[in-house]
C-alpha cells in the first residue's frame, strides 16, 4: 500500500515538473514525513493546540520546500537574470512565510514550539536524505588486506 502511495506521489510531482529524480525523492519524502508527522501530532495530543499548530508549521514549511525545489531545478537552467530571480523568490517567500506564522502565532493563538516542531520536519528530511545519499556511496569496507 506505501509503495502504491509512493508511485502515486512520484508521478504527480513529474506531472508538476520535479524532473530531477532526486528533487523529487526529497519533495516526496517531506510530503509524507508532514502528513504521518500532522496526523500522529493531532491524535497524541487529542488535536489539541499544539498539534494543530505542529500540523500548521510542516505545512508551512513543505510549501515553501516545493517552491524552493521548483526553482532551483528552473534556475540551473536559466543563465542570464538567475540572481534577481533567486532574490526575488527567497525574500517572497521570507516574507509570505513570516506572515503567516506571525499571523498563526499573533491571532490564531498557535504554540510557537508546536510550530517550529512542524517547520522542523524540513530538517529531519534533508538529514535523512543526506544519510541515506552516505550510506548508498560509500564503497564497502574490506579486510585490510587489500592493499
């Protein structure tokens, strides 16, 4: 059934322009650690605050991890105007992403730890993957007697 899932998942995100098959691996595995992450938060804390704002903050942050995705395959292609390109999208996105955790913070009333817990997911998904990317290269160790 996961396997399933994980094929569904990969096909939407090439239909959506992840061509970069690790780029892809990354936004799918963030999909997935958000959504387990969400749901396991709201039913261990009985979708009490904190879960919710947990749910809020890995949603934050995996919209901004696909927009950073995007373009950074865009930008490998594109030559000229790939600086302004790049600053305008980072500090969009700085500067939507501030407003609304300030606002789920300052009127919505979220927890701040349940929401950096949530924009952490990010985190633990590029450490995840950068293990796995060591664990896969690295040659396997002999003897010693080799050489």
């Amino acid at each position: 059934m996961l396997q399933v899932l994980v094929q569904k998942i990969d096909a939407l995100l090439y239909r959506r322009g992840f061509a970069v098959p690790d780029a892809r691996r990354l936004m799918r595995n963030q999909m997935l650690l958000a959504a387990g992450g969400s749901a396991v938060a709201c039913l261990v804390t009985g979708f009490a605050n904190w879960g919710f704002s947990f749910a809020a903050g890995a949603f934050i942050i995996s919209i901004n991890f696909w927009w950073l995705s995007k373009a950074a395959q865009e930008l490998v292609r594109v030559k000229q105007g790939a600086t302004f390109t790049l600053l305008t999208l980072f500090y969009g996105r700085l500067v939507l992403t501030a407003a609304a955790i300030a606002g789920l913070v300052g009127w919505a009333g979220a927890s701040v730890y349940g929401l950096l817990a949530g924009l952490s997911t990010v985190v633990l998904n590029a450490a995840l993957w950068g293990v796995l990317q060591i664990r896969h290269k690295v040659p396997s160790v002999g003897k010693g007697k080799e050489a």
